[in-house]
C-alpha cells in the first residue's frame, strides 16, 4: 500500500487518509504554519475557489489568537497550550467567574469557509449536550460553545498539572520509568472515571498518556480531550467534502484514535465500546512502564503484543493486562468494573520481607540504607533540600510494598500500657504551628497552619490504668474486615474485635484502635495543609514528632527514613516500657506518612516487638489496604 508522509509529524499514513493516524494534522492541505496566506484551497478540488471575502475569512482562522485577545467580552486568552490537526488550545482567563482560568478549544476543521463553520456548529451543538451533562471531578467541566470571530470555541474547567507523557518524559530523564505499582494505583483511580463514563453513554475513544493529566492539587489523574471535539472535526470535514464530491473530493479515510493505542476494530472499521478505552489504557500502562511507543511493542503483522520481552510483571497483573489487549472484542473485559473487579481480587500485597535484627548494642547503627534522590525538575516534583536523605515523592527504593520492619529480638514481659502513645497521636495534625515540630523545621520552610483546638486524648478503660496493672496477654488482632469512615475521607482493613474511637475534629480525621489486651494499637491521622508541603518537610515533621514526644524514654531509637514502593515514606522507631514486675518491654511502631496533593495522611501502629513476627501478615494487609479519598471534604 502507498504510505504519504505527514508534513506536521514526519510519519508514515496511508495515501487513503485525510488526517494523519499520529498527530491528526490534515493529509490534504498544508500544516497550518505554512497556510497563512495561501491561495490553494484545503481540500484541494473539494471546495470551489472560494470569493475574496470566504479567502480572507480562511487565512484569518489558521492565525493562532495573540494573548491579550477578549472574546465575547469575557474570556482573555493568556497563552496557547497546544495545537494539533483538529484544533487549537489556549489558557484564559475567565472575567465573568471571578477570574478563573479556563481553557478555551478552538476547533479546527480541515476545511473552512462559512458553509464549514455553520456546520460544525450545528454538529458540535448535538455533542455539547452530552458533555454538559458530565459532571466528574476527575473530568473537566464543559461550559459551553460560541462563535468569535468567525471561529468556533469551547469552554472548559482547567486542570492545573502534567500530563502523563510529560511525567513520563521526566522519569526517562532520570533513568526511569513508570513502574508496576504505580500504574495499578493509575488504574485504581482512572478506571472509576471510565466507568462513570461509559455509564454516560459516552466513549472517549483517544485516551493516551498525553490525554491523562496529573493533577497538581491532589496527584488524581484527570480524563481529558474528549474524542468528541475531533470526531466533529472529522464529520465537518466529511460533510463539506461530501457537498463537493463531484469535484473529487476523496471521503474516504481516518476513524478517530491513535495507531497503536486504539483497538484494530475501531481504526478500520470506526466501532467503538468501553472494552475500546479499556484496550487503550491497556496500552498506556504498557507505554509508561517500558518507555516505548506502542509501535515497538507489537508485531505489526500479527498484532501480537510483545511486551513481555521488556517488561516482568507479577503473573496476576499480567493477566489482566492481556485480557484488556486480546485481539478479540469479545474476549476482552467488557466494563471498567470488571477490570476493577479483576484487581481486587487479583492483586493482593506481596509478601513482606522483613530485615534482619541487628545486635542490641547496635542501636546507633544505620541499618537501613541511605537513599539519595535524583533531583527532578523536568517531572514537577520539587528536590529534597534537608541533611536526612528523602526520596522524591515517586521515587521508590525498594521491590516491596509498605513493609512492617522489625529492629529488635528480644524477651518479652508481662503488660504493657500503650494509651499514651496513641494519645499523643491524635495530637500531630492539630498541634501544627504549635507544638516544637513545626518550629524545628529548616528555615525558611512554610509553616502549617495551626488548627485552633486540640484533638481529645483517648482514655484507657477504667481496669486498664497504671496503678491497675494487668497480666500479660498476647495481643490479639482478629477477623479483618472493611472500615470506612463516615466522612469517606479513608478506608483500610481493621481487625473486627479491636475497639474504635474517633478522636477526630474540625478539620483534621483521627481514628484510633485498640485490642482486646490494650498492648497494640493503630491509629489514622489525616489532615489538609494549605500549600504544597515536600517530601522532606513532611519527614522532617514526623521525625520531630516523635523525638519530641519520645526522646526522654528508655532506649528510644528511630531510624531513618525508608522509601516505599507506594510513594510514602516509613519511619520505624520504638523505646522500652516497664511492664509487671519492673520488666523491660520492647515496644515497636512503624509510622507511615504520604502526602497526596495537600492530604496528609499518617497510618501507625505499636506493637510489643516480641510479638511482631506472629503480628506482621494481619500487619501487613492493614497497612497495604489503607486508601486516601482526595475528592472527599475533611468536616
């Protein structure tokens, strides 16, 4: 078959195509760069040579708008963000909305003229009441469509971020790609949006690592250019072209979709499904984790993907990777929901590695590894600037999952009273701006905003006080089953006979639990912060908290902090309490702490260190199974 080359990408079409498969740029006219002042048609013989006022009216549409430029007396272009064959984006702000940025589409059309653009009005109209009846906080909102100087614009929600190919493109710059973990968290997030979606009626038909955004505010991936804008541009096209067949217009041509991303039944034959978007997110998993364009992960004659040869994966991810790519539509998934089904039940944690123990008079020691990070400009994530090395927030330096680490083998005691740790716990998002935490951070660093009141300490039952104490037992952690706070703010597994109390107050999230023997406990803390808090800021809050409120007991240690494969970051610390009989205890606590957009949110747990080994599987499914919601208010 004859291949034209694209004159805006350089890549190799099919001579039957009008748009180019990679960028979209029309194969029947010029780029639009070299189309101002033109006297070819862009249809070549499809239009008839166009009067004097329909030429000038042409030329003027292929000049991107200048920043400054006022349209309908209320959106001001800033900057354009982008342009490819079917339109143009620019940022604006928007006057009548208290000044919101907004992005502004102008749509594009391989064919112009006032024919052209009365049609794709009419053709936009009909989309424009599906999209406004979208209403997802991880899709951008859409407004509404106007004409403005003889050009056709719509108006949506500006999500402030990166895209994915841009984080990607960062990564690589470090020696990087995307890996397992962080693309199941990707799926976790975005395949909800799709199912939302799909339930909507609507197929986005385009999606690719360029069309998913991280969001700045929250690290949520946003669902972004709607296949419906190009499909009108593609229809106008086919109208026009159809209206002057007669003077050899071509209509044959290009279904909407990336070559490579979008399944082989929707590039030949333009059929579209939920199960087309699952394949292309398929795709993108595969693009963000080798780093290569989906081109060079699959045979071109038989379609076969071939990624296995880059990438090894735990079977069950595998699994589901190659059931959304099967050649077949019907052996596909067929909804989002079953795709999410799929990694539920497929994805369990893996098994955690425990370090270990060093000798006790090695408590000054560094037994974890210093882990130095790569600075990342390119990928957004601002560079750690303290003495203790963190790591960036998607930087990883291990192969597990958060892991439960275990410091100490030692004999155990008979009781231990743990209350006041956890007490202590409810105080680090409240105590912020207050407590010496905040004042021990480097200078210069942004001060959290202090909360007015202090969160309530948990009381101990009144059989289990310091002068009651009570016999050894062993702590005891039970069936786990499903927790939810009521604000919808976190979930996790918490064992079903440990008891609950919400400490939690205006503006700050803290659940504690406790068990049977009161000798474990765990507790939630989640709070918001009002700006953009680093990695290491957030460490470096953790650490102070717990020396200040820990330093002065027997033993105390903590060690330094451990980078996890999910992007939060470990701290494992411990001190010795007196138990029956003035005996030392070990006690053990594994605090994480993550922060996602300007959520913070802490899972600990302390556990008798005797007791850890028997303790850390139940351990280890809490603390793998504790889910942030961005999208939900703190009350």
């Amino acid at each position: 078959m004859t291949q034209i080359t694209c004159r805006s990408c350089g890549r190799e079409n099919s001579s039957q195509s009008r748009f180019c498969q990679y960028c979209g740029t029309s194969m029947l006219r010029p780029p639009i760069e070299s189309s101002v002042n033109s006297e070819t048609s862009p249809l070549g013989n499809a239009e008839a040579t166009p009067s004097a006022g329909e030429q000038e009216e042409t030329d003027n549409v292929y000049v991107p708008l200048p920043p400054g430029t006022r349209l309908r007396d209320r959106y001001v272009i800033q900057q354009q963000l982008g342009q490819g064959g079917f339109g143009r984006t620019y940022r604006a702000e928007d006057t009548g909305r208290f000044n919101e940025i907004i992005v502004l589409k102008e749509l594009t059309p391989s064919v112009q003229g006032t024919y052209a653009l009365k049609k794709a009005e009419e053709l936009f109209q009909r989309e424009a009441a599906t999209l406004h009846r979208l209403e997802h906080p991880q899709i951008p909102r859409f407004w509404e469509i106007f004409t403005a100087q003889k050009r056709l614009f719509l108006v949506e929600d500006f999500a402030a971020g990166l895209t994915y190919q841009q984080v990607l493109e960062g990564y690589q710059q470090e020696g990087r790609t995307f890996n397992e973990m962080e693309v199941t968290q990707l799926f976790r997030d975005l395949l909800p949006v799709l199912s939302y979606l799909h339930g909507q009626g609507v197929i986005h038909r385009d999606i690719s690592p360029d069309n998913i955004i991280l969001r700045h505010k929250d690290g949520l991936p946003i669902l972004i250019d709607l296949g419906g804008v190009k499909q009108v541009a593609m229809d106008v096209a086919t109208e026009v072209a159809h209206q002057y067949r007669s003077a050899g217009a071509s209509t044959g041509g290009t279904r909407l979709g990336k070559i490579g991303y979008a399944p082989d039944e929707q590039m030949r034959l333009g059929l579209v499904a939920p199960h087309s978007d699952l394949y292309a997110l398929a795709v993108t998993a595969l693009v963000l984790m080798t780093g290569q364009p989906p081109q060079q992960l699959q045979d071109p004659q038989s379609l076969e993907w071939l990624w296995q040869q880059q990438l090894s994966l735990s079977p069950n991810f595998a699994n589901v990777l190659n059931k959304m790519l099967a050649p077949r539509p019907v052996d596909r998934y067929q909804s989002a929901t079953e795709v999410i089904q799929a990694l539920n039940t497929q994805l369990e944690p893996p098994p955690t590695q425990i370090m270990q123990p060093p000798p006790i008079s090695g408590v000054s020691q560094t037994l974890l590894p210093t882990v130095t990070p790569a600075a990342t400009p390119s990928s957004g994530f601002p560079p750690p600037s303290s003495t203790t090395p963190v790591p960036q927030l998607a930087s990883f330096g291990d192969d597990q999952r958060k892991s439960n680490v275990k410091l100490w083998a030692i004999a155990g005691g008979l009781s231990v009273a743990i209350m006041g740790v956890l007490a202590f716990f409810g105080y680090i998002g409240s105590n912020q701006g207050v407590d010496p935490v905040v004042s021990t951070l480097e200078s210069g660093s942004p001060t959290i905003s202090e909360s007015p009141d202090s969160s309530p300490s948990p009381s101990p039952s009144p059989t289990s006080t310091p002068s009651e104490p009570r016999q050894f037992q062993s702590v005891e952690i039970g069936e786990l089953q499903a927790y939810s706070h009521k604000s919808s703010v976190f979930s996790l597994l918490v064992p079903d006979n440990w008891t609950s109390k919400d400490n939690s107050k205006t503006g700050e999230v803290i659940v504690l639990w406790t068990d049977p023997t009161r000798n474990g406990g765990l507790v939630a803390d989640i709070f918001d912060v009002n700006y953009d808090p680093t990695q290491q800021e957030l460490t470096k809050l953790l650490q102070d908290f717990l020396k200040n409120s820990f330093e002065k007991e027997p033993d105390f240690f903590l060690r330094d902090p451990k980078p996890q494969k999910d992007g939060s970051i470990l701290l494992i610390w411990g001190y010795t309490a007196k138990a029956t009989g003035n005996v030392d205890v070990k006690l053990l606590g594994n605090s994480f702490i993550e922060r996602k957009g300007r959520r913070i949110a802490i899972l600990s747990f302390i556990v008798p260190d005797q007791q850890f080994s028997e303790l850390e599987k139940p351990l280890n499914r809490i603390i793998n199974n504790y889910k942030i919601n961005t999208t939900a208010k703190i009350p």
